[in-house]
C-alpha cells in the first residue's frame, strides 16, 4: 500500500540525514498516489497528483504535520515514512481517542478484542489494493482504511475506506484469510440486498425510522455495518442462549419495544451503537430497525413488532416464551421445549448449516430449511424447516406410535383426525392452518381464509368447534391444560 520505509525505524546519524532541499523534494513527490480516475492505485512518486486530489476531500485534508514531520533533523528518531509515531495504530490513536466520537470506533480496548483487532490473519490480501506486506500488518487500521482517502470513479470513498461498502468486507470475508465465505452467501437467489445496492447507506449516525425506511426517500439498505460493527464485534463461539443478541452484533443500533395491548403496535426507543449495556440485548431488537412499524416497510411486508407481540392470542416465542408452558417434552426436538426462547435467526439464514446469520439462502424467505407456504396437499417430511423445533413423529408421521402422537393433544388417533392424519395422512402443510410468527385475533398460530384451510374457528372451555374447506365442522374436545 505505502513505499518501503525510508528509514528501518532507528535513529539516524547526522551524516546519514537527507538534506532539506531532497525532502521538500521527497514531500512533493510523496503528494502522488491514488488517482481520481482509477481507484485503489499505489501511493508512489510515479503517481502524481493522487494523495492531493483524495486528501482534499478527506477528514484529513490539511493536515499532514498530525501525522508526518517535515524535518527529520529535528527528530531524534525518523520512522518509516515521516510518520511522527513507530506504529500506525498508534499514530490513530492520538486523534481517535475518545469512543464513539462521531462514528462507529468504540475505542482501542473494545477493538482489541475483536478478531479484526487481535487476529493475525487480520491482514489486507491485495490484488486490489496490493497485500499489505509489512511484518507488524495484521490488527492495523491501514488493514481497511487510508488516512490520504481514496477516491474511484464514483467520487471520494466514505469513511477513508479501500473500497466501497461491503466490497471492503467481502475482500476478506469470501472464505479467505477469513474462514467465513459470506461472499457467496451474498450471491444466493435469496438475500439481505446487500451487494444490489450503493449509496444508501450514510453510515453510524443513522438514527432515524426514515434512514431505513422507504419514505421520504427509499433508503432500504442491509450493509454489513447495519448488523455488524468492525471496530467492536466478536466472535462469541457458539449460539447465544435464548434470544440474546450474538456478540457478532455488538456495537450496532437497534430498537427496544414497550408491547402493548393485542394487535396494537408497540412503541419503540432507538438505542445507539454506542450504547452496549442497555438490556436486554436480543437479536429481533435488530432486525426490527428495518422489519417493523418503528420504520416504514414496503407494501405486504410483515410488520414483526406486531406479529410477535406476547400479549397476542399465539406467538412465537421470540420475545417471550410460549403461552403453552405444559406441552409434552415429546412434542419438540432435542433442545427445544415449552419455555424455550427462539430468535430470528434459527429460521432464517444459510441453508449450508455451518454458517450463522441472515447473509442468504437457496429457500425463499431467506430460511434454513425448506418450507412448504403452499396450502396445496404435498407430503411433509421430516426436513421441513417446522421440525428442526417440532417433532416430525408427534406432528407428521401416521405410523408413529400412538404414545408418540399423545403428545400433542390435538392428535386424536390416526383414523379419526388430528396433526397426524391431516399433515402426515392427507399431505396438508402446516401453511394450510397456521400462520408462522405469531396472529393478533386467533389462538394457536391459526389462520383462516386459504383453501385448503380453515373458514372459521371458535374456541371453548373445553375444545372448540373449526370449520375447514375440505369436510364439515367438527366439534372437538381438548384438555388445554396439557
């Protein structure tokens, strides 16, 4: 990226020194660089007028003695290239020391103990930009930024950036030096629309519904800093317990609901990156800047903060547990039970399985598994997306024992109705009766008005009384205490 040294870093003897003429000279030189017309080129001599035309537009602009001495004899010790500090992190730091001062670096200790921070494969790997080559490369901001600025065809490139928006991250994030290949992920049929868009993003002060939403202007964007922060993210190693938030997501905003009644939609408080502490921390409070009414949502689209609000008569437990804290531990999965707390992400993301995160999927709706949304009859098998969490043998499988399919107490035997015959007997999908995240009139994720469905439903004391398209009503008992 930058010259070799002039100097290994040492002091350099009064004999050895360039003279002052030869630097001006040197300095002048040194104003080449990257070039307005092609981006990413070498800041060399043989480059004029490159480092002038970025600098001008950058944070930076005028600035050259923060960074650089201008006479070396002065200097007890020279170190590579002028800078005034042995280290470029170091030499950032004495300007970028107070956390979160205008955007998204919460300090040297938060960044020290990301992977970007402490990694050693934390290292630019070129072509374009060359690789960085220097032997203390890895951990250092020069990794993603240039204190000069670049610019490209487009203009000057935000946030002294190598390369635009997410093109930055997936240099590294396409499966090497990172191990993560979210490159190809981005590249699904089904995706964040991350790479179909430029612009939009405007960076860590986006604070309002508008900055996400699709009036006054559509700046619908999913950039990887709008779920993950650079300078503060880590790798928590494993899936966090219920709905906790994955350290991954540490140091972005998000919104917190106050729910209230049934069907009404919740208010919402805007929580700055900066603020890490505020609890809770849960993963749908992110995913709700852009998938709730806090924003405005594209027409048709799920407004989730409604959907999903406790006080509806069925949920998913995604904010709070289920309503149904007695069903049998048979009816789940190993893993999952009645007072289990799911989250956004152990439906959606990759399909590969390996990977964590709403990056892309070969499924619709950016789901892990297949999904039947379809009331057509078709057989359901046992790697529908509903049965990573719900017992195939206890929902879908006739020929399961009758214990097993005891577990749900809307499974009468086979023969005479239940989970069981419809979905397993009779192939109806679990579309057919219910909706996925959570309905603000009817209990039990219940849906009326597809075909085949249900037309309507009641419920009782004791049981309840549904009337579908496929046969006539039918009155049944039930213990809902079970």
């Amino acid at each position: 990226m930058h010259e070799p040294p002039l100097h290994p870093g040492r002091a350099i003897p009064p004999s050895r020194r360039v003279p002052a003429l030869a630097r001006l000279a040197l300095a002048a030189l040194l104003l080449g660089g990257v070039t307005s017309a092609t981006p990413r080129q070498l800041h060399t001599p043989r480059d004029p007028g490159g480092i002038r035309t970025a600098l001008a537009a950058s944070p930076h602009a005028g600035a050259c003695e923060q960074c650089h001495t201008s006479h070396g004899e002065d200097e007890p010790t020279v170190y590579p290239n002028a800078l005034t500090s042995p280290n470029d992190n170091t030499l950032c730091d004495h300007c970028h020391a107070t956390a979160w001062a205008g955007g998204s670096f919460g300090g040297d200790l938060l960044y020290r103990g990301t992977g970007h921070g402490s990694s050693t494969r934390m290292v630019w790997p070129g072509p374009q930009p060359p690789a960085r080559i220097e032997s203390d490369a890895p951990t250092k901001c020069l990794n993603c930024h240039d204190p000069h600025g670049w610019t490209d065809a487009l203009g000057e490139i935000p946030e002294l950036e190598l390369l635009r928006e997410e093109n930055t991250c997936l240099t590294c994030h396409d499966g090497s030096p990172a191990s993560t290949d979210i490159s190809t992920e981005m590249h699904k049929p089904y995706r964040h629309p991350t790479i179909d868009y430029t612009g939009r993003h405007t960076g860590p002060g986006e604070s309002q519904p508008s900055d996400f939403g699709i009036a006054p202007l559509n700046n619908r964007h999913a950039e990887c800093e709008d779920c993950h922060n650079p300078h503060v993210s880590r790798d928590d190693g494993t899936t966090p317990a219920g709905n906790d938030a994955s350290k991954l997501t540490l140091g972005v905003s998000r919104v917190t609901v106050l729910n209230g009644a049934a069907g009404a939609p919740p208010l919402y408080t805007f929580v700055p990156a900066s603020d890490t502490l505020t609890a809770p921390n849960a993963e749908y409070q992110l995913c709700f800047k852009c998938h709730s009414s806090w924003t405005t949502q594209p027409a048709g689209q799920t407004d989730f903060g409604l959907v999903l609000n406790p006080a509806n008569p069925s949920f998913h437990p995604v904010e709070d547990v289920g309503r149904n804290p007695l069903v049998s531990p048979l009816a789940f999965t190993a893993g999952w039970s009645a007072s289990s707390l799911t989250r956004c992400g152990s439906c959606h993301g990759s399909d590969f399985g390996t990977l964590r995160g709403p990056h892309g999927s070969t499924y619709p709706n950016l789901l892990r598994a297949r999904s039947e949304t379809s009331p057509a009859q078709s057989a359901m098998t046992s790697d529908e997306l509903c049965f990573s969490c719900h017992a195939y043998d206890v929902y879908a499988n006739p020929n399961a024992p009758a214990m097993t399919q005891s577990a749900s107490r809307f499974n009468a035997p086979a023969t005479a109705g239940g989970h069981a015959f419809h979905v397993g007997g009779q192939q109806y999908p679990c579309y057919s009766c219910h909706v996925t995240h959570g309905s603000t009139t009817q209990p039990f994720l219940l849906v009326t008005g597809r075909i085949p469905g249900i037309i309507s439903f009641t419920r009782s004391a004791s049981g309840g009384t549904c009337t579908p398209t496929c046969h006539g009503t039918e009155t049944y008992t039930t213990n809902y205490a079970h």
